[in-house]
C-alpha cells in the first residue's frame, strides 16, 4: 500500500509540473454571436417548411450559459428579435420562442441594415470571441425608396468589412440557395475571418449551424463510427445531432443496456425537425450507444466532459507552404494524463483534408528528439505534407481508448505560403529568390536550399534566413537545361508554434540561356523587375576553386579503388543495377559502399527527372484551372443577368398575385353588398 502510495503521489506530482509547462492549446472559449436571418417573402419559396428557424435551434441549444447570443431578422427592414446576453435558461426560452414565431414577409431583402445592427449589437464581452452569422437566401435588395441596391453594396465594401475587421469581429455566412449573392457573402467571410458555406437545399441547413458551432467552440465529441458511439463514466451529457436518412421520420437510439429511447422517452430533452433530430442525454449510461434511421457521416456526439482531447499549437490560418505539426494530449480535470498504462493503450490519429479533398490521415506518436522541446512528454504528434493550396482546410484529432473515445474537428485557414519563389538572372549570374509575405516572420529560421537537375542530381545549401527578410540562392554557371529549385526551413513563428516550411519547387529553366519560372506566365525580364525583400544571401564564387580541387581528389582516390577492386568482374552490364544476394555476399565493404553510390546517384537523377515532369505537369494543371476560371466568369455573365431579370418577374408575379387578391376579396365584398340589397329591394316589395 505504501509502494502504490508513493506511485501515485509520484504520477500526481509529475501532472502538476507538466501543467505547468503546458503549452496553450485549443479549446472552446466563451462566444458574443449575433445570428442575423432572412425573412424576406422569398423564403416562402426556397424554405417552405421553415427549416431555417428549425435548425437556428441547433446553436440556441448548443450555446452554454457563458455564451451571448442575439437574433436579428431582416428583409424590407432589419428587426431585433432577441436582444444579446447571456444564455440564461430565460433567454434560451425566449430565443427557442422568437425562432417558432417566425414567418416570410416583405419584398425586400435589406442585408446592409442587418450588418450594421448586428456590428451595433456585437459589444465587446471580454475575452470572448465576437462572431455574426449571416443567413440570406437572396441577393442584396433595397427598398428604391431607400436608395440603390447598387450603391448599398458598395457601402458594404467600403464602409462595413473595414468596421469589422477593426473590430475583430468575423462575419460566418452561408448562401442559402445558389440564386443568392455568393460574390458578396464570401467576400464578407474572406475579409473579416470567417467562413462561406453554400447550402443549395433548405433540408441541409442544419449542417451549417453545426459547422459554425464547431469553428467557433471547438467542442469534444465522441464519434460516430456507423451505428455506434462510446460514452465513458467521465461524460456528464451528451448532446446528439444527426439527419435523417428519411425525412419526417425520426432516429431511434438504444443504450448499452438495450432499451429503446423515442421522443416520448423520459429523462431525455428531444428536438424534432423534419430534416434533423438533436438529442440532450443528462448522465448518459456508459457503454456502447447504437443509432439508427440516420444519413451515414452525418452525426455529431458532443460531450460535457471532464476527461479533455487537447491540442497545443494549432493555428487559426497556415501558409501553403506548411508542413503542418499537430500535437494531440488528453487531459482530466485540467490536468495532462501522464500514467503509461493509459497512453500505451490510447490511439491517436490526425486527419487532414481539404474541403471537397480527399483525406490523408497519420498514426500519432512520441515527439522526435528534435521536437521534444515544444511539446509536453505526453503529448502524441505528427507532420502532414505542405498544404500546397490555399483554402479552407478541416483536421479531424481523434483519440480512441479501450474505455474512452474522443475527438476534435479543427478548421485551418490557409493562405498564401510564407515564401514565394522567383528566379532571376541579372550581370549574368542566375538566382532564385524567396521573398516572405507581408507580416511573416519566423525565430531561428534555417535549413536547405535544394537544386534538383536531371543531369547532376541533387545538391544543396544550408542558409539561416533573417527573421522578415528575403534570401536568395545563387545557381552554378555551368548550370543548363531546367531544373528545380526549392527550399526546406524550420523555425518557430512569434507564438512559439513549431514551423516547418517546404515551398513548391520552382521551375527553371536555362536551356535559351536566360532563367524562366515555369510557375506563371512571368518573363526573365519581369523576374529582374521583382522588389528585392530585406539583406539577400550572396555566394561567392571562390567555392568553385574549392570543390574542382576536390573533384581531383575525388577523381584520383576513386581510380585508385577501381585499379586495386577491379569492380568490372562484379558490376553488372550497363542498365543492369540488380545484384542477387550470393552477389552482395562476396562483395568486401568497399565495393558494397561503390555499389551502392552508383546506385544513390541512379535514383537522384531518376527523382531529379521525375520532379521537373512533376513540375511540368503542375504547370500545365494550373494553366487549365486558369482556362476553367476564364470560361466559367464568362457563362456565369448571362447566368446573373437571368437571375436578376428572374428576381424582377418573381417580384411583378407577387405583386400581381397580391392585386389578384384585393380584386377577388373588392368582388366579394360587392356580391354580398349586392345580395343585401336584393334582400332588402324584396322586403319593400312585400311591404
């Protein structure tokens, strides 16, 4: 007893000191969110079961009693329809309350007036996180009475994402059916921080509202693997959100002990949508859960838990050229779980895709030597290849224990890389230079500076880049023909985060004696244009006495060992680098080391010939999504002119439907007026 005493004290002492040494990592904070909705009259059409204040639910139940919450209506007129404050019980009632009460009207759809009552309602709350999510099925319409829409849409830009960004306050927007303004919402997304989502069909928009939850809690979940899913003793509710596999028919859900739950069950808290179904489970039974009547991949089991899935040094928004290291951890009560026993038998896994991409996914272990300093001695980590593309990126961090599941979905921005890549030639000497983007810059930047020929392999330069500055890598004289250039960095950014950068080989080519990028339609005499960023690393060209001197040497000591070995009567034919193992066998060390250099220097130019076809092949890839851009711009044209001549016609039609019914209801009123008279014209009669 006093031996498992002083283990634990040991393992309590040892969490106490890593808590402390604990990295920052991601979790879900407080949230200030103004949802502002379209009510316009055309949602009668594209939402005629009024799904949209349905799945708005969704984030009212969501949201904790330390979160804000408001709600904001708009069409011919924007309208305060629960006004922003702490998710009490009382105002989660008022909120579920305002969302049942709401129906189509106005002709309108007046979305300037309602970014500036949602930026007027978004005051600051302390640390917590200010966010608007905008849901408009239409394009920005205001009433002439008002001004032009026109000119509304220009204060937009002008005017409104300015205030935000200032602000800090993202803007999440969602383009509810594809006649919407896609242009105008996603530019208020891009701009402010947030996120665009085009949801063509009202059943969908649950999703959305799941999707925002998600970016901006970061909750823990347990997953959803087919039917199943795992709650542990350390789980005090589970909230579940699914769809439907038929609409107006709802899930069933059965717990580890085989009893049946339904909407009428008791100690549950149901929420029905035609589309959805979203279940609260107090004190949900350990053990294996079992879900069924729901869409495949379309279920999320958010946890209230005290046993955590943390992940340290995540960022909101990665270059391109990223290779990205995640971290993975768990955590009770705030405290890092250290005990062997529990990790040893814990799978982690980090998932990374992009949106519409497929996905790459990666086992989670011990940090490298190299890294050990940035992450705590529990933590489980991994390293994706460089992103390549901006866009919106989706990390999915999962935990799986014999007792335990968790997981974590993190949303990444990427943007443009941290270097850009342009050769150069200038007073005859050919250079490639990396020129960082505005605001970028890594602590203790270094690493490789990598040239890749057909003809000579590979070959390499150590450079240890200024923080913020560019840096340059000057190319061998003797150079010809094309090549790839790239470079390979570590470092940390300004937050501490660990960062490894690998940009995409540029293409040089010097074949018509003057450098030219195959990356874009760039000339050599633009590329002399470029602004130089910050002090460039020059070489000297003294290097070249330097390495003909060893290349004597080299020469001398290796006819030297071919005259004493005699490698002939072992070395296969020319073309033939395939030795049996009798083969190797016989050979002494020093002919395995000749064989195998001949056979390293086979493979880099093997690799060097299939990165430049590589190059080539990106080229010609990006040159085509050009053209698709091109030709997509030029039919979307008469695709927006039919939409706003379409929204002229919807509008003349309601406007005629609605005359229609003034006359018939004018008609009736006249027939029982005229019907009165006839009755009293036969009482004079009879009198």
């Amino acid at each position: 007893m006093a031996r498992l005493n002083r283990t634990c004290a040991v393992f309590l002492f040892l969490g106490f000191l890593a808590g402390l040494w604990l990295p920052q990592a991601a979790s879900a904070r407080e949230v200030h969110l103004i949802m502002a909705l379209d009510i316009s009259g055309s949602m009668k059409h594209t939402d005629p079961l009024r799904l949209l204040p349905k799945a708005a639910n969704i984030m009212v139940g969501l949201l904790n009693d330390k979160d804000h919450l408001g709600i904001i209506t708009f069409e011919d007129v924007a309208k305060t329809r629960l006004a922003a404050g702490p998710l009490t019980p009382a105002q989660k009632r008022r909120g579920f309350q305002e969302l049942a009460h709401l129906q189509p009207k106005g002709l309108y759809t007046d979305i300037y007036q309602a970014l500036v009552d949602a930026l007027k309602a978004s005051k600051p709350a302390g640390d917590a996180q200010r966010a608007v999510l905008l849901i408009s099925d239409g394009q920005m319409d205001i009433d002439p009475l008002k001004g032009n829409s026109k000119v509304f849409v220009e204060r937009v830009h002008q005017q409104i994402i300015p205030a935000y960004k200032k602000a800090g306050i993202p803007i999440y927007t969602v383009a509810f059916t594809p006649e919407s303004d896609q242009a105008l919402l996603k530019t208020l997304a891009d701009e402010t921080g947030g996120r665009f989502l085009l949801i063509p069909a009202a059943q969908d928009l649950h999703q959305a509202f799941l999707k925002f939850y998600e970016a901006l809690k970061g909750p823990q979940l347990a997953p959803l693997v087919g039917n199943h899913f795992l709650i542990d003793p350390e789980v005090q509710e589970a909230i579940l959100v699914v769809t439907r596999s038929q609409q107006g028919k709802a899930i069933l859900l059965e717990d580890p002990k085989g009893r049946k739950l339904t909407p009428a069950s008791e100690g549950t808290r149901w929420f029905s949508s035609p589309t959805f179904d979203m279940v609260t489970l107090p004190k949900p039974e350990p053990g294996n859960w079992t879900v069924s009547g729901h869409k495949d991949g379309e279920g999320k089991i958010i946890l209230m838990t005290d046993l955590k899935l943390e992940c340290p040094h995540l960022p909101q928004e990665a270059g391109a050229d990223e290779c990205l290291a995640v971290g993975a951890l768990l955590q009770d009560k705030d405290q890092p779980v250290v005990t062997p026993e529990v990790l040893s038998q814990t799978s982690f896994t980090a998932e990374l895709k992009a949106e519409g991409g497929k996905p790459v996914q990666l086992p989670m272990g011990p940090p490298p030597p190299d890294q050990k300093e940035f992450w705590p001695a529990s933590a489980r980590v991994a390293r994706f290849p460089a992103f390549g593309a901006p866009g919106m990126w989706q990390l999915r961090i999962r935990a799986l224990g014999k007792t335990f599941q968790r997981e974590r979905n993190i949303f990444i921005k990427v943007i443009p890389p941290w270097y850009q890549a342009q050769p150069v030639s200038r007073d005859g000497v050919n250079e490639v230079e990396f020129h960082p983007g505005p605001g970028r810059e890594a602590a203790q930047l270094s690493g490789w500076l990598n040239i890749c020929a057909a003809d000579r392999g590979v070959s390499s330069k150590f450079v240890q880049p200024p923080p913020g500055k560019g840096f340059s890598l000057a190319l061998p004289p003797d150079l010809c023909g094309k090549c790839l250039v790239s470079a390979q960095l570590t470092g940390t950014t300004a937050s501490g985060r660990p960062l490894f950068l690998q940009t995409l080989p540029v293409k040089v080519d010097f074949s018509g004696g003057a450098a030219a990028s195959g990356i874009g339609p760039k000339s050599a005499t633009a590329a002399t244009s470029a602004k130089k960023a910050g002090s460039i690393v020059h070489r000297s060209r003294k290097w070249l006495w330097g390495v003909v001197g060893l290349s004597v040497i080299v020469v001398v000591l290796l006819g030297g060992a071919v005259y004493w070995f005699r490698p002939w009567k072992w070395l296969r034919k020319p073309g033939s680098t395939a030795l049996s193992e009798a083969d190797l066998e016989k050979m002494t060390p020093e002919q395995l080391t000749l064989w195998l250099r001949n056979r390293v220097e086979t493979l880099e130019k093997e690799k060097a010939e299939l990165l430049v076809n590589l190059a080539t092949l990106r080229e010609e890839r990006d040159q085509l999504a050009a053209a698709k851009e091109e030709l997509e711009a030029k039919l979307g044209q008469p695709s927006r002119d039919y939409q706003e001549k379409s929204k002229v016609i919807k509008d003349l039609e309601k406007r005629l439907e609605e005359a229609e019914r003034e006359a018939k209801s004018v008609q009736e009123e006249y027939m029982a007026l005229y019907a009165r008279s006839q009755q009293e014209k036969q009482v004079i009669k009879k009198g």
